[in-house]
C-alpha cells in the first residue's frame, strides 16, 4: 500500500519491444506467512511494463526454497500458457515464452525432471514435473534470471 500511495501521480508506461515474445519473471519468497507456507509471485512483460502479474499464499508447505520455487513455478504455469494461448488467439505467432526463475536447482528440476533427482529432492510430486513436458514440447524456455532483475519482486513490497 505504501508503494501504490507513494507513486500515485507516477506514470504507467506499458511497451512491447516484440510481440512473439512473452517474458515472465516468477519468484517465490519462503516460510513468510505464519503458517509457514511460502508466497509466489509472477509478472509478465512484451518488453516495458508489466501487463499480468498474479501473487498468491501457496497451497502447500515446502520443505526448502527449491522446493517452494518449483511449486511457486508450477503455480504460477496456468497463467503463463493461458498468456500464449491469448496471444495465439489474437493471431500473433509466438516465437519464445521464456520464463525467468532465480534457483539454478529449480532450474534444473524442470528442465530434467526426475533425471536430477536426489535423495533431498526424491520425495516430490511428480506433478510439478508438467513442466518438464512442456519445456520438451517447446511451450516454455527457462531462463535464470539474477535477483537483482528479478521483475517479480516488486510484488513484494
């Protein structure tokens, strides 16, 4: 609330440098809530601005972060392919729907799927292993993306 008072008389600037290329950035802060559940984070830009974003408790507690950034990806997964999905649907072409994830392990996780499982990470649902799919069917590029970039923090503050 103190962000939204203090820039009020700011200008919204929305741009799109293409319009075959959707960008999210998803983040996930762990255990902030008082029941201990981690809290996701998504926003999507064409270029400057933000034209989606989504911020929700999640479901379920994790175990560590890695584990709350998969869930937090997963969960955030429904807007990213509706995003495409619309922008098909308006008779654009999409080249790259590229998510930007800031855990190299969660990374890994969803472009290898079990294949980097280990005896830390055996025990997860194998349903957030969906975007494992998608990646090798060419619906989604995982990006890292440093915390400094990170676009999904600002729903933070």
């Amino acid at each position: 609330m103190v962000f939204l008072s203090e820039t009020r008389d700011g200008e919204l600037i929305l741009s799109a440098d293409r319009l075959d290329i959707i960008s999210w950035f998803v983040d996930t802060a762990f255990a902030v809530h008082p029941d201990f559940k981690s809290h996701t984070t998504g926003a999507m830009t064409l270029g400057r601005g933000c034209i989606l974003n989504g911020s929700r408790k999640q479901r379920l507690n994790t175990c560590s972060s890695m584990e709350a950034k998969l869930v937090g990806t997963d969960d955030m997964s429904h807007f990213v392919f509706w995003a495409k999905l619309f922008m098909e649907a308006q008779g654009y072409k999409m080249k790259h729907n590229v998510l930007y994830q800031g855990n190299k392990s969660t990374i890994l996780l969803l472009e290898n799927g079990k294949n980097s499982l280990t005896k830390r990470t055996h025990a997860l649902n194998i349903r957030y292993f969906y975007l494992t799919d998608q990646i090798e069917k060419g619906n989604i590029k995982v990006h890292c993306c440093s915390t400094n970039k990170m676009g999904a923090d600002c729903c933070y503050h």
